[in-house]
C-alpha cells in the first residue's frame, strides 16, 4: 500500500490577484470522507470548464476544491466508511474539482472500475465526456437506434465521445467541425456527415442529408444565435439539449413554431449537480455503456498529453482549437 504523503503538488487558477496563469503549488494532501475515495491520481482529463475557470468565468461550485480537474484516473490509496472495498482498485472517477493534483479526493459513486488493457491516460479522458453525452443526449434528448442527431463541435472531446457513443448505438450522427481536416477526421471516426461551419450552412447540408426530413436531436454547446438555426434543423416532435453557450447566452426563437413543430428544448449544467444524481447515472453507465469500454469496443480519442507541469501547453492546445479528441495530463 502506497504511504501517502503530508503533501502533494496541485494546479490552481485563477491566482488570488486575477491573474489568469496555471500554478503549481503545495498543498496538504486531502483525506477520503465518508463515501468517499482518495486516488492517486496516474493521469487528468482537460476539458473546456477547466479553461474557463482559469479565466475566472466558471467558479467551481460550493465545497469544490479551488484545484482545476473533472475527472481523474488511478489507484485508491484510501477510502472512508461506505468504499473501503475499493482500496487498491483502479479507478476513473468524475470530480466536481481537483483533479489536477497528485492525490483527488472523489465520491465513490462517481468512480468505475478500469478494465484489463485500458490505460491510464484513456481512463482519464472517460468520466466528463462519457457522464455528459450519456445524460443530455440519451436521457434528456432520448436519442435512439434509428435516429439521427446534430452534434456541434464534432471533433471536440464531446463530440468524439457523442459519435462513439452513436456508432455503437444505432444512431446516425451528422457534426459540424471548422475545418475540412477535421470534418475528415469527423468522419474517419464514423460520423455519418461532417459539415465545414465555416464554408458551408450547416442548416441546408443537415436539411440535405436528412432528405428534408431534418434530426431527432440537437446536442449544442454554442447557443446564442445557433439556437433558431438549430430548430430549423430539427424534425418534428424533435429535442434540443443545451449544454454550453460559447457563442452567447441569449436567443430569440418563435413560439409558434414552437408550438407547430411540438419540439422540446432542455439543457442541463453537470459540474453543481449532486453525488447522488451522479452516482445514479454512473450506475446506469456501467450498466448500459461499460460493457463497450471493458470489452475494447468504445476508446476515447486522444489528441495529446502533457505532464503536470507543462498544463499551461495543454490549456494552449485547447484554446488553439486545433486538437482532435481529448487532452490529458500525466502524473509519474
């Protein structure tokens, strides 16, 4: 068993005067609570939260560490009353904060267990993407064999994950990239069609691949002025699920269309949510998606890794928009 140390090196952002740099620090190593685990973490997943929360824009929610990380990969070092089963277990867990540290404290129900053969660094980049895809557009946009969805952002972290999910499925899914390498790219990881927002409109070509007949789904972290366009896309009795609004918080759409097309629209924000909405949905993952991770058949996209230390190069590749997949640190 591992001696775990009074201290271990973190990542926090923003700095108490604002500024927007990653720093290391040294901080007291956090102990495993009831129904808790501490993990010794092997690797972190970078995503797009962390980024803004460096920036100062996506405070972490009350009783969240001030340590950037959503998700974590390693071993159980130790555990609190309710989880001592796990210790020496390997481990991905989804954390509300804190996952850029040598040690992460995290719920028990949030952790699944690592299959024989999947490393580390995949692990990793699991819990956010899968728990997000998995509830906003099987939950709330109840997407289906049969169907087909509109994913922006296709060769985000979300959207590699969104199409993964969708080819083992049964479900078409048709994704807008910025670029024609990585509408290529979109493609080659089994999106049905790929559209270049930047050279084409993305209503039309849906419109068109669709035969007219337009999507089930919508899985949008645009928002703004997406919002209209993306209703045009929608077929009837179709479902809009917000999950981000890069492009702005507000939107107009008309009711009555609305009303016409019975369409529904929800979002959901995942981060403020519970232990307990989460440890259900990590029970209903293991159960319906974690037989594909065990048996080889569902992998998350790596685009890059970087040592802890080298997390500012990580955030870079993020903000450059030019990554493909997920972006993961590494700890020895």
């Amino acid at each position: 068993m591992s001696v775990i140390p009074p201290t271990m090196r973190a990542i926090v952002a923003p700095q108490p005067d604002g500024r927007h740099e990653l720093a290391i620090v040294e901080r007291p190593v956090p102990r495993a609570g009831p129904g808790e685990v501490l993990i010794k973490v092997a690797a972190a997943g970078v995503n797009r939260p962390d980024v803004l929360q460096r920036r100062g824009l996506y405070p972490p929610p009350p009783g969240a560490p001030d340590i950037l990380g959503l998700e974590v990969a390693g071993e159980v070092v130790e555990a609190g009353e309710g989880a001592r089963d796990l210790v020496g277990t390997t481990v991905c867990a989804l954390v509300a904060g804190g996952g850029y540290a040598e040690y992460c404290a995290a719920p028990s129900g949030t952790c699944l267990p690592l299959p024989a053969g999947l490393p580390a660094v995949e692990a990793a980049a699991i819990p956010e993407t899968l728990f997000t895809v998995w509830t906003n557009l099987f939950e709330r946009g109840f997407a289906g064999e049969g169907d087909t969805v509109l994913v922006h952002g296709g060769t985000s972290g979300i959207g590699t994950m969104a199409i993964a999910l969708c080819r083992l499925f049964g479900i078409k899914v048709v994704v807008t990239c910025g670029s024609d390498e990585k509408c290529a790219s979109a493609r080659n990881l089994g999106a049905s069609a790929a559209i270049n927002y930047r050279t084409q409109d993305f209503v039309e070509e849906v419109k068109r691949v669709t035969g007219e007949r337009g999507v089930q789904v919508v899985l949008d972290m645009v928002g703004g002025d997406y919002l209209p366009r993306n209703l045009a896309c929608l077929a009837d009795d179709g479902r809009h699920v917000s999950i981000a609004f890069q492009r702005g918080a507000k939107a107009e759409l008309a009711i009555p269309d609305l009303m016409r097309r019975r369409l529904t629209l929800t979002g959901s924000t995942l981060r403020p949510r519970g232990v307990n909405f989460k440890t259900l949905l990590r029970e209903e993952i293991e159960r319906a998606v974690w037989p594909f991770v065990a048996s080889g058949q569902l992998r998350p996209v790596i685009d890059a890794t970087y040592p802890l230390d080298r997390a500012a190069e990580a955030h870079a590749r993020m903000e450059a928009g030019e990554h493909v997949g997920k972006i993961v640190l590494t700890l020895a």
